[in-house]
C-alpha cells in the first residue's frame, strides 16, 4: 500500500514536504508527488529521523528503587561502582529484562528508535548479558538497540574482567566497551585501552570506551584510544564517551589533541546531565560543570553526541528517556545557543548519534532507507527546542509506533 505523508516541515530539508513510504520504504520525498492510497496529513510539523539515544545502561535503569535507601549515595562515581557488585548477584535473566522494558518504553514512547546500551561484563554468568541479547531480537521490530560489552568492574580491577569481555563479544556483543580510568593504575588502564582495540579488530566489532570519566587532567586515555584507532584507520568505528577530564585539560593540550582527532574520525559522547550531577564533586568553588569540550568539537567538525547514560540507577536518580530534555540541558552546559548553532543542535540527538552507532548509510529521511521518523510539536527548530516540545508520534517503517494528541482546550487561550 501506498502511504503519503503530507505536509511536513521536513528537518534540514527545505525543499520536500510530502514523503511517500511504500512497503516500509521511503520511495519518493518532494513536493506535489502523486496521490498515495493513503494520505496523512502532518500538519506542518517537524518530521526529523527518530531520536538516537547512543549510550545507555539497559541493565541499570530503574535499579535505584529497586535497591531502596541503599541506594541513595552521595553521588559519586565511584561509589555508585562500588555499590553496584552487591545487587549485581540478585540479577535474574527476567528481572534484568523487567527493568530495561521499562527503561526501553521511556524512551521509545518519546521518540527514541536507536539506543546503544553499555551491558555490564563483569559477571561470569553474564545474566544482564543474556538477557539483553533475548530484548534485542524480541524487540527489534521497535527499537534498534546495540550492546557493547561494557567490563564495569574493570578488565584488570576485576579478575579476569578481559577475558569476560571476550566471551561476551563471542556471545553476540556489538562493542568492546571499557573503563580505563577505573583500572588500579595508570599502566592498567593503558593496557585495557590496547586490548579494547585489538579484541576489536580480531572480532570485527565497534568500539565504544567509557573514558576519563573523571574530572582529573591528567586522566587522558583518549590520548592512547585516539592514537591507536588512527593507527588502525579505526576512528569513525570509535567513541570515547564522557571524556570529562578533557573539558579540565589545558588549552595547548587540548587543541592539539583535537587536531589528532579530526585525524583518526573518532566519536565523542556527552552525557550531560549525568556528569553534570556526577563531576565537580571533589570540587569546592568554582564547580566544574563536567562536560567534555562539546562547542569545540562542534566548531572543528568533530563529531559528538548527547546521550541519556543513565535512569534511576545508582549514578544517577533522574533520568527519563526524553533526549529533548537531554538535548535543552546539554546546550546550556556547553553554550551553544547563537542561530546557527540551534539550526543544527537537533543533530546532536540523531545524526550525530547515528554516526556514532555506525548507522549514519541506513538512518535519515531519503529515498530507498527504511520510513522511521518522529513528528515534534512545533514547526520551527527554534520554537521546537526553546519550548522543549514532545513528539506527537514516532513511524517506524511505514507504521505508527504511537500519536499523541495536540491538547484541546476547554477555555480559549489566545487574546
Ligand atoms: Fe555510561
């Protein structure tokens, strides 16, 4: 069947207003196309590619309450590292996936249809592992979601922790995931960094590197992961994520790396309500806001991307879903805001993200790629971002995911 979709303010493309979806296929995308058997109407709204969420803890979400006052730490990193092993041995395959439905349905309910969710490794029975393997196919019809084989506790700082994130590349991980700032020394950390990229290269898989998430300048394993993946021609496979003590390096530093990683094509990930809350801790006044150097990155045209990171968990109590209010904090934390940057700041959750996850040949609105889109409440980027809108509905191949009502008033609101 036939499906036009009409009158649509079509994000980053001025020129077409009507798409036309045959068998889940975005088959023609213009002006004045020819009749569809069906025919709806957008209303003039904003139709952009779905959200990308592309860093997420499917295992963690909702853990918080589930772990009760024990859970309410201070709210360090660490700590929540360290509180984490005991509930980890409660995990059963039903109640992982329990949890994560719930984390998935925020998301996907706000417009999400791509997550990628670090899974923690570091456990010899790979039940949170397992469980996210089973909700990947189950759920594929809805939400794309990728797994990186994340070592939580360390590849080093944990027994066997390497060998863990092996097995579960062969189990049908994505992403070799690691957390090199968390390992006993600096050395350790080094080490973990050169066998993220080689388990990569020998299981053919993506990379994805919790790092330096710490406000500690000297922290600077993106230094080594950068190194080595422009090396190997790896970059645009790759992506640091966090990099807080990149946004406390020194200047000179700093803009040679970038340099080097406009070089290698690496990926970058903010999480930026997470390390907002999380970063600056140890500080007393001024705070650090705990964001890597997102503007920078911006004006150099190295590519990064807002993420959600965590919801209800032992990082972190807030969290929702919605990547717009990710998108309205992390353009307040990194300043960007003139009219060219809002033109473009809805890039930071969905094709930046999509470069990222390595999706960027199938994501987007053109001819011959699968029909997924949302539809915001508002016409204009600008008014879109200013009002923090909702999506009004979320199409995957060709089909409503959900539509939401505009609000009908009972009292006029307009003079
Ligand atoms: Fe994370």
């Amino acid at each position: 069947m036939k499906k036009k979709f009409v009158n649509a303010k079509i994000y980053r493309n001025d020129s077409a207003a009507e798409i036309m979806v045959e068998d889940g296929q975005i088959t023609q995308i213009g002006t004045n196309l020819p009749k569809g058997e069906e025919e709806i109407d957008l209303k003039g709204k904003l139709v952009m590619p779905p959200y990308v969420d592309p860093h997420l803890h499917l295992d963690y979400v909702y853990t918080l309450t589930e772990l009760g006052q024990e859970g309410a730490g201070s709210g360090t990193l660490f700590e929540a590292i360290e509180l984490w092993p005991k509930f980890k041995e409660t995990l059963t395959v039903e109640s992982v996936k329990r949890l994560a439905m719930k984390g998935i349905k925020d998301e996907v309910s706000q417009g999400v249809q791509h997550i990628r969710t670090h899974i923690d490794v570091t456990d010899p029975n790979f039940t949170a592992l397992k469980a996210m393997l089973e909700m990947k196919e189950e759920l594929k019809d809805i939400v794309d979601i990728q797994i990186v084989a994340f070592p939580q506790e360390g590849m080093y700082m944990y027994k066997g922790g390497r060998d863990l994130v092996e097995e579960a590349l062969k189990m049908g991980a994505d992403i070799v995931g690691g957390i090199p700032h968390y390992e006993p020394a600096r050395e350790f950390g080094e080490k973990s960094v050169h066998d993220i990229v080689e388990l990569a290269l020998k299981y053919d898989k993506l990379i994805d590197v919790h790092c330096d998430e710490t406000d500690d300048p000297h922290s600077r394993f993106l230094e080594l992961l950068n190194a080595l993946v422009y090396m190997e021609d790896y970059g645009s496979r790759s992506t640091a994520s966090h990099t807080c003590s990149f946004g406390s390096a020194d200047d000179s530093y700093a803009f040679r790396m970038m340099d080097i990683f406009k070089k290698s094509n690496l990926n970058f990930i903010s999480c930026p309500t997470e390390n907002a809350y999380l970063q600056g801790r140890q500080d007393t006044y001024p705070k650090r806001r705990g964001l890597t150097r997102v503007k920078e990155f911006i004006e150099s045209g190295i590519n990064v991307a807002f993420a959600q990171d965590s919801i209800n968990d032992p990082w972190y109590p807030m969290g929702n879903g919605n990547m717009m209010n990710i998108l309205d904090n992390g353009i307040h934390l990194a300043q960007i805001m003139s009219p060219e940057e809002v033109e473009t700041n809805f890039d930071l959750i969905t094709y930046n993200g999509a470069r990222c996850l390595n999706i960027q040949d199938s994501y987007g609105l053109e001819v011959g790629k699968q029909a997924n889109f949302i539809v915001l409440d508002e016409s204009s980027v600008y008014e879109a971002i200013r009002k923090r809108v909702d999506v009004l509905a979320s199409v995957r191949n060709g089909n409503f995911l959900f539509r939401r009502r505009e609000p009908e008033y009972e009292i006029p609101l307009e003079l």
